[in-house]
C-alpha cells in the first residue's frame, strides 16, 4: 500500500482541496452580526505555501461561497479559487482541460458524499480522518489528522516527500 501511495504521489501536479471539512474544522459559526467566522489552520497554509513553492499547483473547489475563502487564498497565493459550486464535477473537469493534465496527476481532499464525483475520479484521492463513512471507504489514504487540523500539512507533505521536493523545502528554514 505504501509503495503504490508513494507511486501514485510522485505523480501529482496539482492538489485540489474542499474547504469545509478540509481547511477548516467543518463548523460554520456566525456571530451576532450574522457574519460567518472560519478558523483555518496556520500549518496547513504553510504547507500549501511550500507546495507551491516545490511546483505542484493547488485548486479550491468548494460547494460554499464565502469571503473569508477568498481572504485566505489570496493571502496563500492560490490561483484556482471556485467557490458557490454546489455540482462540483463540471468545474472540475473544466479546470483539469485547461490546465491540460491526465487524472492521474491530480490528488483531492475532500470529507463529505458531495466529493464522491471528484475523489472517484482522480489519481489519488484523500480523505480527513473525520470524514463521512462513504468517503472513508473509497480513498486511496486518509489522513492521520480530522479537517482542519494539519490534514491538508499532512498531504502537501506526502507529496513533497515522495517527489524528492521536500528537503528543499526543509533546508530552507535549516540554513
């Protein structure tokens, strides 16, 4: 399993991630004011920050559409923000013939029924350890870690371990 988890990582070049469930604890929490509050985990942005930095893209497909999202990924430089998008396969598949890739070089996170479409599709398919039986069922890995809480550290790590990319990484804040 680790050899054919690894094989399949080496040939990931974009990382497509669900927000709820998967950035963040998959809690929607609104104030007084009637604004939404979201807590993403400072771990998983660096990771996605050194994952970019080490040539794999990242993509955001969420069901949601929320500014907090958007914040967030401007603050983390990730180019492929769709949000609102309840059907999540069309904008998948439009995404994946843009940037002109092969399923097997596209991992995605997802934690809920509604990323079957996507996770059955791609060339690795991750799940959060809090995710839905379903989901928990039908991925290649799931990860140590519940959403929100270092999964997606966790996968942008695999991926730079198993393409050589992470020392670089590493020997950066080494020096």
């Amino acid at each position: 399993m680790a050899n054919d988890l690894t094989a399949k990582a080496q040939s990931i070049r974009l990382l497509i991630l669900d927000v709820d469930g998967v950035l963040s604890d998959n809690k929607l929490i609104y104030g007084d004011d009637g604004l939404e509050r979201k807590a993403f985990y400072t771990r998983d942005g660096h990771g996605m920050v050194m994952l970019q930095n080490s040539g794999i893209d990242i993509a955001i497909i969420t069901g949601r559409r929320s500014p907090l999202t958007e914040k967030r990924m401007q603050d983390l430089k990730v180019k492929h923000l769709f949000q609102g998008v309840p059907d999540k396969l069309p904008t998948f598949l439009q995404l994946v013939d843009e940037l002109n890739l092969d399923m097997s070089q596209i991992a995605y996170v997802g934690d809920d029924i509604l990323d079957l479409p996507l996770l059955t599709r791609v060339g690795l398919a991750i799940a959060p350890a809090d995710a839905d039986t379903e989901v928990l069922q039908r991925v290649d890995y799931i990860s140590r870690y519940p959403g929100g809480q270092g999964c997606v550290r966790e996968v942008c790590e695999l991926l730079m371990k198993a393409q050589g990319r992470w020392q670089v990484q590493l020997d950066f804040y080494l020096r």
